[in-house]
C-alpha cells in the first residue's frame, strides 16, 4: 500500500512524497526533519490515523518556529509554544500500535497512570491502594525533563541584537546588571508582546531612541537605548510576538522588515 508523507516547512512551504511498502521510512523522515527524529504524542495534535514526526533537537538547535505546521495539527499555541522546524506528517502504521486517536482514548480513561496518579494526591482511597501508599503525602514523583536552554536578547537603538544563554536567573540577572545598570521594566499596558518582560536602562549610555525594539515589541512609549528581553514563560500567540519569535529564530526577511540585525 502506498502512504503519503507530507512535510511542512516553517515557510508554509509543503513536500509530498509517495512511501511505497519496499521504502525505508526511517532514513525519509530524518531527511525531511533534517536529523534525529521525535514522534510528537497524540495529545500535543488532533490529527487521528496519522502521525507527526519533528526534529528532535529543533529547539536545541534553534530551528525556525513552524508556525504555520503548529496551526495545521492542531497544537494548541495558548497552552504551547510552535514546534521547531519541518513538521512531518505521516499515516499511522496500525503495526506500531494504537493510533493517536486510541491513545487520547486511553488517555482520558480514570485508570490512565497520569489520572491514577492525581486521583491519588487528591486523597482517592482506591487510587491510593493501587499505588501501594496510604496517603498522598507518601507519594514520590521525580522530575527528570530535560531543561531548553533559556536565552536572553539585548535589542540596541541600531538594531543590532545580541543573545546570551543562561543557566539560572541569578547568572541572567548579573548579565543584566553589567550592561543597563539600574534597569526598569516596560509597564505592560504599552507593551505588544506577553511572552517576554521588556527591560531598559535607567541611565543609558546610549541615547537614541530604539526604533527597532519600538518597532518589533509595539511599544506604546519610546525608550532610549538598549533593551533586554526575557521570557515570560506566559503564552503569547498574538501576531507581534509571531513575527519578533522569527526574526530572534533566524527568519533573515523578517528581521530586514523590523531593522534587526544578529550574529546567530
């Protein structure tokens, strides 16, 4: 049987490909991805009888958001920031198991391990017994994700953009303090953009008027030198945190369109 596999790329662009059953689908979808591959589970997509294959380290890698290829799966861009590079869809192979929309399915049942475990912290006498505790303060979680490097940006009046990754918020807080001095957060009721906190100079060295930070954050007051942006870790998917989300991932036309020039 011939299945289809679809690629879309974070420029809208889309690739269709025959997979014939002789066909090793393993080398195609890490040529679509462009590396490694990552299945993404069912519960981040509505798609029902096909999968979505990504690039595993896109966001390590600082592949460009796919915006649109989020929007088309179904990913819920309120909850969840957009996938990282080509997004890869695929039909489900029954071979491999439950299709994505079995495992919704499955998900959502009271005996689900995740629901199991929450009816427990909530004191579920049955959820507890199958857990082998008496009380929820007995249960033992452990969180073992892997932490995203987290980056700061520094926007100045001429546009140029620099990048610094941080390991915690006392070493951002330091880089910081080295280059605004005494600082002042932009008040969010004139700020276009939730997704990061926008922090400028108190004494700036640097007069001009930053147009270009202005421009991209739609600021509603001119701020004079240099800014620092910080993630907010809130969900943002107004269009202006869309297009300052590409150009900070590498989109070259969007940048030219903000006057935003940087080195990665």
């Amino acid at each position: 049987m011939t299945r289809i596999l679809r690629v879309i790329h974070p420029d809208g662009r889309q690739d269709v490909t025959e997979i014939g059953p002789e066909a090793d689908s393993l080398s195609l979808l890490k040529m679509a991805v462009g590396g490694w591959i990552e299945y993404l589970p069912a519960h981040y997509h509505a798609l029902n009888s096909h999968e979505v294959v990504i690039n595993e380290e896109g966001l390590i890698n600082d592949l460009p958001p796919n915006w649109i290829g989020s929007r088309l799966i179904g990913l819920d861009l309120t909850q969840h920031p957009p996938l990282h590079g080509p997004i890869v869809i695929i039909p489900h192979d029954p071979e491999d198991g439950p299709s994505p929309a079995q495992q919704r399915q499955r998900a959502a049942s009271p005996d689900n391990m995740v629901n199991l475990y929450a009816r427990a912290l909530e004191g579920d006498v049955e959820a507890l017994k199958s857990l082998g505790v008496d009380r929820p303060d007995q249960i033992t979680m452990i969180d073992a994700r892997f932490l995203a490097p987290h980056h700061i940006y520094l926007i100045h009046p001429d546009g140029h953009t620099e990048r610094r990754a941080v390991g915690s918020n006392e070493e951002g807080q330091t880089w910081i303090d080295s280059r605004l001095g005494e600082a002042y957060r932009v008040p969010e009721a004139v700020c276009g953009v939730r997704a990061y906190a926008v922090i400028y100079s108190a004494a700036p060295s640097d007069v001009r008027p930053n147009l270009p930070a202005q421009k991209a954050l739609a600021l509603g007051c001119t701020v004079c030198g240099p800014v620092v942006l910080v993630s907010t870790g809130e969900p943002d998917p107004s269009p202006v945190h869309q297009r300052l989300d590409e150009a900070l991932s590498g989109n070259a036309a969007v940048r030219t369109e903000l006057g935003l020039t940087a080195d990665w």
